[in-house]
C-alpha cells in the first residue's frame, strides 16, 4: 500500500505572520504571492505601491489590473472580519477610485459575507468585491502552504447581462467575438498551458500575461479595419523596449514574419499586424487560431529576450 501523508491545518496564522503590516503584507506584496492571489481571483495584479496613503490613512496594497489599468485596492486582516474594516475598503475604494477591491481575512463572518454580497448587487460592472479566507495548510509537519479560498465575488454574470442593455451593436459584437475566442482558445491544452483565462470586455482587445509586470500579449480585432493583431505590449518601460530594439534581428527571426515596431510617448508594441481580416463569422475560427499561433511566439519571445 502506498504511504499517505495527512494534511493538517495551521490554526494560528500569527505563528507565520505575527503582525499584519511588517509581516503579512510584505509577504504577499512579492511577486509570486500576489501571482497566486491573483489566480485565485482572475486578475493579473501589478503593485503599484505598499502602504498606500489615502488622506490620513493607508491601504495595505494599492496594484493595477495589467492590461487593462483598473485599480486594486487590498486590505488584509489576520483576523475575522469586523465593522472598521468594512468601512476601511469602501473608504479606500473611493480615495484611490478603485475598480477592484479585495479583502483578505482569517474567517468572514455571515453578516459581513453578506454585507459584500450585497454591495455587489447593487454596484455596477465597473465594480468588484472580493472576499476571501486565507489558510496555511501542511502535510506531516511540512512547510506551510497557503491557500486563498474566496467566499464571495462579483456575479459577473449578472452584471454582464446588466451591462449589455447598454452597449452598442458593436460593442456587443466585440463582447460576443472575444467570448468566443476565450472558448476556442481555451480548450486547446498547448495555449490553456501557457496562459491564465481572463475576462472579455466589449473592447477592440483581448490580453495575456506573460508573467512580466512590465508588458503583456495584446491581441486585437479592428473590424472597421479590417485590423487583425497580436504584439508585445509594453507599459512605460522605455528602457524595456529599448532592449528588445537591441536584440530586433533574433526577434524577428525567431517570429519568423514581418514585424511592425511602435513606440509611443509613453508606451510601445511591437508584434504581428494586419489588415486584410473579413470579420464574417465564418472566418472567426481561423483569426483565433492565428491569435493562438502567434501569442505562443510573442510568449516565447518575452522568456526568452526580456530577461
């Protein structure tokens, strides 16, 4: 018979984190961690700043969504939740203007889980609450391992019904366009491996992380174009631009078509680029496999030329 281990639960999370702004906070702000809160979530996270000020208070972690901008706002609490930190995120939600606000606590309590289940039905779709219990789980007296279990989230679902009163038919097109890309992409194992699920919007873009906080796959579908691209896009990282100028030969040799180079005032993409796309939806699967064909590159390029 084979040899099991147990997996037992660590009850006192301060034995691991005795305080929650020297320790805990600084813990979670380093990239991996707030890699795997982001998984938990759905969001790829970039932090923007530890101890963030807002008017004679701070949030624990103020962060960015990458691609797409949205603020996050996370405030941690080693203990059940209680009244002052509820306050505390809707306050810094409305200092830093906040899409995103995540609370990160020991054990929600049932009035408190209820209290973010109702802001989330009353807020619109810009906004999103997000409730979750940290563990620390171990097998045969093992390192520690966290787990974020989330307790409530935003019925995105609903809000996307909501919100699609609203838009406009193209709006909806591009909604309904990168939905399905999302379905078509996704189950193929080789790109499902490589990159993480994220939500479609009604926009003219869909974006990956390439686990680089500084750039990010961009894939785009201008039909009034005729536009169909997928490139390296870089956010206010001159410097990181400039080195992948330095290495352009092996670049494009390594994406092996022509590539296009674009460098704004503050930003810059470089990438595959075209304009003869029909977007009928007789041609959507074979723009999704050109999308899946052409991240995997660009994906390579970053691992293998950003470092």
């Amino acid at each position: 018979m084979p040899e099991l281990g147990k997996i037992e639960r660590v009850e006192d999370l301060r034995k691991i984190w005795p305080n929650e702004a020297r320790d805990f906070t600084v813990w979670l702000a380093q990239d991996e961690n707030l890699a795997m809160l982001g998984e938990a979530v759905g969001i790829d996270i970039d932090l923007e700043e530890r101890e963030s000020s807002v008017g004679n208070f701070s949030v624990d972690l103020f962060a960015t969504e990458e691609g797409t901008g949205r603020k996050i706002i996370i405030e941690n609490q080693l203990e059940d939740t209680n009244h002052d930190h509820l306050g505390k995120i809707i306050t810094y939600a409305a200092g830093k203007e906040a899409s995103v606000i995540i609370w990160i606590v020991k054990r929600a309590r049932d009035e408190h889980r209820q209290a973010v289940e109702w802001l989330n039905q009353h807020t619109d779709e810009n906004i999103g609450f997000f409730l979750l219990e940290i563990e620390l789980w171990r097998i045969n007296g093992s390192v520690p391992a966290p787990r974020f279990n989330i307790v409530e989230r935003p019925n995105d679902w609903a809000k996307a019904i909501k919100a699609s009163e609203g838009l406009s038919d193209t709006k909806k097109t591009n909604l309904e366009y990168w939905e399905a890309f999302k379905k078509y992409a996704f189950n193929r194992a080789d790109f499902k491996k490589l990159f993480s699920e994220r939500k479609a919007y009604p926009q003219g873009w869909y974006d990956l992380s390439v686990g680089n906080r500084y750039c990010h796959i961009t894939l785009t579908a201008t039909m009034t174009k005729k536009r169909l691209a997928a490139q390296i896009y870089i956010s206010k990282n001159k410097d990181l631009y400039n080195h992948f100028l330095e290495q352009k030969a092996a670049i494009e040799e390594l994406l092996g078509d022509e590539i296009t180079w674009h460098e704004a005032s503050v930003d810059a993409v470089f990438g595959y680029d075209t304009y003869n796309a029909d977007f009928n939806t007789d041609n959507w699967d074979k723009y999704f496999e050109w999308y899946c064909e052409k991240a995997i590159k660009l994906r390579e390029v970053v691992r293998k030329f950003a470092e």
